[in-house]
C-alpha cells in the first residue's frame, strides 16, 4: 500500500477515531483512507472547509475526548500554524500529519520536497517546543505514527508527522501486527482536586462534560486555566514548563538510526526518503574503501543534539543530502565544528545514489 495508507492504518491502531483534513496533494490517500475506515471502528470523520478548520476541530475533539489527527501539505501546513500554536499553548495531545511537497506557494503540488523542516519548529510564533517524526518507508509511516499518538499522549502536546511527498505515494508491502501487540500511551486523567495547567511537568487532563470548572483558552493562564495576560511571572513560569516538559527529555524522545564504522572520517546526516539513496552510496563508498557513518534522523524536533554533537566530533566532514536547500544542514552546523556539506536537492525529484557519492568523492579529493 501507499504511504499515505499505511499512516492512517497506524493512526487506527494507535486508537485514533477522529480525523477532520481538507484534500491536497499529496496527502489526500490518507483522507480518504481515514473517511472509509474510521466509520467501521466507531470514529468520525469530517471534511472540513479548510485547513484551520481543521486543526480546530481536532483541537476541539481532542478535548471532548478523543484521539486525534489530521493530514495535509505545505500550503495546508502553512495555514494550520496559528492552531498549532494554540494547540501548544492549551497542551492538547494530537497528530498532524504533514506530506510535504515542492514550493513555496502552490509550488509543483504533485512533487515531493523536504521543505518544511524548520517551519515544523518555528511556523507558529513565540516560545514553543515541539515533537517532529520523518518516517523513510512505508512500514516505519505505520510504526512511527503509532509512536507520535504516544508521544503526544505522553507530553500532552501536538505532534507533527513529517512525511515527504516520495513516502506518502510509493508503494511497499506492509505487514500489521496483532493489534493486542500494540502498546499505546493511555491519556493521564485528572481527579478531583488536581491543576490541569500547571503543578506538574505535564499535567493530567480532564475532558468536557466530566464536571471540571476549567478554562482553556490560548492566552497566558494560570494553572487553573483563567487568563492572566500581564503577570511576567505567571507567562514565565507557563512557557518555561511547557518548553521544559519537550526539551528536558530530549534524549528520551529523540530516535535515530546509526551506521557506524571506527575508521571512518566522513559522515552521512538524512532524514526521510532521502536516507535511501544516501545508504546505497554509503555502500558504494565501502566497496572502493571509503569507510563513513551514517545517521538518519527519525526524529527531527527536538532535534538530537547528543548524537549530532558526537558524530561531528569523529568527522572531519559531515555530508547531508536533503530535498531542500539546506534546513537541516544549517541545524546541524550549530552543534559541530568539522565542515558541513550541504547535497540539495530539488525540483521534485529525489537524489540519486551515484549523485551522491560522486559530491562525496569531490570533496575529500578522490
């Protein structure tokens, strides 16, 4: 099945049984897939008339009391931020799944693209942390969404799926499992007599309708949730917790994929369907005596610094070849001090093995 099926499947084990999207390309195979299915489970689906719309109502859903979710495009992303920053601010677990394509604007809407990497971290204003996951295959599109209803379950926060328009269309044999052999992350409930935005790192949330007095409102709150708009102390102590909840277990949340070699001087960084063709000319460079790491990042935000820092500091050049110009090369440049070599590509089309490894060869002078 396509990957665009294959997430919406995970979404369903995970226990999702509420999607509300806007059709784009290329994310709609998982609208549609979702519209089918979620009826035959006892959920819902709703076609909203756009994408805000649509990140409200999962908001909304998620506080009535289900799992979440939603799925779109660049230009949908785009037009989906300001939520997302309200989803933020109100500690609301849900997933948005974002199949990314070329642009900016409408762009080549049919092609696949890398480009919204640091709009997943900074598309919404202020001060924020957020979870981002890059599947690079069909089954890992089923496995890792699966883990961000975790992660957000967990953290009580959004959670961004950061596919690329390559994984959600190619097509790949997918095996489910049993669904009893599914571990899900259950929503930690409130009591009676327990602060819903405030008291604990991550505290526990109520649902409307199960007699809680509690305001949940985007402005600065209190732990009670009422407003307090101007108190520098209050703002403080709220964003400090919520970015601190997301930050202070980064090397909890954070996964990758390593290929390491002890004699290696060069390094591979990639994430997504670009990690495919990058692990061929890894092998290719093996096969002529070029030992070099690799390493894929799984998740992208918070982004693994511990595991960036300590290949830099066994490289003498990192190579990252990625479906833009350049946003995840300029991350990487913060936390390493050996040369950074930047392999973009665009236009729609993935990069080549042989294209690859020949920059490689350019660069350390074979």
């Amino acid at each position: 099945m396509q990957g665009d099926e294959s997430v919406a499947y995970g979404a369903l084990f995970a226990g999702c049984n509420f999607f509300a999207g806007y059709p784009i390309t290329p994310a709609s195979e998982t609208a549609e897939t979702m519209s089918l299915e979620l009826p035959n489970t006892g959920g819902y689906y709703i076609q909203m008339e756009d994408e805000i719309a649509s990140m409200s109502a999962i908001i909304g859903a998620a506080w009535g009391g289900g799992k979440t979710m939603t799925a779109t495009s660049g230009p949908g992303f785009s037009l989906m931020q300001e939520a997302i920053g309200y989803g933020c601010m109100t500690e609301t677990p849900c997933v948005i799944v974002d199949v990314q394509r070329s642009g900016p604007s409408t762009g080549q809407a049919t092609k696949p693209a890398q480009g919204d990497l640091l709009q997943a971290r900074w598309g919404t204003h202020g001060d924020h942390e957020i979870i981002a996951l890059a599947p690079n295959s069909v089954t890992e599109t089923f496995e890792l969404v699966i883990e961000a209803f975790n992660l957000s379950e967990e953290y009580r926060t959004p959670v961004i799926f950061l596919m690329d328009g390559e994984i959600g269309h190619v097509r790949e044999k997918i095996t489910f499992p049993d669904p009893e052999d599914v571990k899900t992350f259950p929503r930690k409930k409130a009591k009676k007599g327990d602060t819903l935005f405030g008291g604990e790192n991550v505290p526990p949330m109520s649902h409307f309708g199960e007699g809680f007095l509690i305001h949940v409102t985007g402005s600065t709150h209190k732990g009670n949730g009422m407003r307090d708009v101007v108190s520098q102390s209050v703002h403080e102590e709220l964003i400090l917790r919520q970015n601190g909840k997301i930050s202070d277990n980064r090397e909890k949340i954070t996964m990758v994929e390593k290929i390491y070699d002890d004699d290696a001087e060069y390094s591979f960084v990639t994430i997504g369907v670009s990690s495919r063709p990058t692990l061929n000319a890894l092998r290719m460079a093996k096969e002529m005596g070029i030992p070099m790491n690799f390493l894929r990042l799984k998740t992208v935000w918070p982004f693994p610094i511990k595991e960036v820092e300590e290949l830099g500091k066994r490289s003498k050049k990192i190579f990252v070849p990625e479906m833009n110009l350049g946003q995840l090369s300029r991350e990487i440049q913060r936390f390493t001090s050996c040369d950074v070599i930047n392999i973009p590509k665009i236009g729609g089309v993935s990069h080549g093995s042989k294209e690859i490894f020949d920059i490689v060869r350019k660069h350390i002078g074979l």
